[in-house]
C-alpha cells in the first residue's frame, strides 16, 4: 500500500518516526514534507497529500500537525478527501 505522509513544523519529528514504522513494514511511503522544524502552514501539506491521493499517488494518507484540528479541517476542505482526526489507535481503526 502506497501512503502519502506529510506533517507541518510541530509534526515533523513524529512524521520522521511514524515514517520509520511503516518503512519497516515494507510500505511505500510518499513524503510531501515538511522537511525540517522551520515554520509551515499546515494546509499546504494538507492539499499535498490530498493531491497525492487524487493523482493516485498513494492509496492513504496521514496528516500530522501541532494539535491536528486545523489540519483535519483543511484536508476536508478538499473535493473527495475525508479525514478523521484519531489520538489513539481505536478511533484511528474504525
């Protein structure tokens, strides 16, 4: 499974470790940045991973900010992309 990940500054040192998971899965992992801690607006990674979902790019995506509520709502804002905004394993399941 192709998965587009993507984080803004507060999330990037947990989408480099999440990256690391799912790269010892052997999955194929599409990072649209950020790539560093330097200031970003959340909802450009937002649009980039919704685009890498509708170009087909990946099949899934993860979004990770400072608190993930604007990052959600950004990524909803975009025609054909559903995201949920999951703290724990449970509600990320279903």
């Amino acid at each position: 499974m192709r998965i587009a990940i993507g984080s803004d500054h507060a999330g990037f040192a947990l989408k480099e470790a999440v990256k690391v998971f799912l790269t010892a899965e052997h999955r194929d992992i599409v990072d649209v940045g950020t790539d560093n801690t330097d200031p970003v607006d959340y909802s450009d990674f937002a649009e980039a991973i919704g685009r890498a979902l509708r170009e087909n790019r990946a099949e899934r995506g993860i979004l990770l900010c400072g608190s993930g509520v604007g990052a959600s709502m950004a990524a909803n804002r975009i025609p054909g992309i559903r995201a949920g905004l999951c703290h724990e394993t449970y509600s990320a399941h279903y």
